[in-house]
C-alpha cells in the first residue's frame, strides 16, 4: 500500500483533531502511522492517549513556546 503524508497548518483550532481521527482510522485497519507534533510544549493529552496503540509511532519536537512573528528569529536559530 502506498503511503501519504498529512501536514496541517495554521491559525484556529481542528489541526490535532484531524490529524488523530486519520491516524486512529488507520490504526482501525491495522495500517501503521507516524504521528508527528512541532513546536508543543508539553507532552499533550492527545499524545499520552495514542501511546498504548500498537500501529501509531509518536514524535514530538519543540522548544516549549509557540511560533510567532515576534520571535521569528529565536525559531530561526532553534531549527539551525
């Protein structure tokens, strides 16, 4: 089976929600999912619960604070 690649980006909310109804869909089909966050702080709800299934791979990276355009250079330098 071929594989695809989701990205969501972007202001507002539905991002997570998506990409976890797609990833959990999968795994419902025993299909194998890597499930990839940027720039979370913490370890979420969302991640903690997706741990325990078998069919999905979690990466988290981030460096605790949210992208903005005030501190576009500090996420510059981080992804240096």
């Amino acid at each position: 089976m071929l594989g695809l690649v989701h990205v969501y980006t972007g202001n507002g909310k539905g991002k997570t929600t998506s990409a976890l109804g797609l990833a959990l869909r999968a795994s419902g089909h025993e299909m194998r999912t890597l499930f990839v966050q940027f720039l979370k702080g913490r370890e979420s709800g969302e991640v903690k619960a997706l741990k325990g299934n078998k069919f999905i791979d979690i990466e988290t990276f981030g460096t605790g604070e949210f992208f903005t355009e005030s501190k576009r250079d500090l996420f510059l330098e981080y992804c240096r």
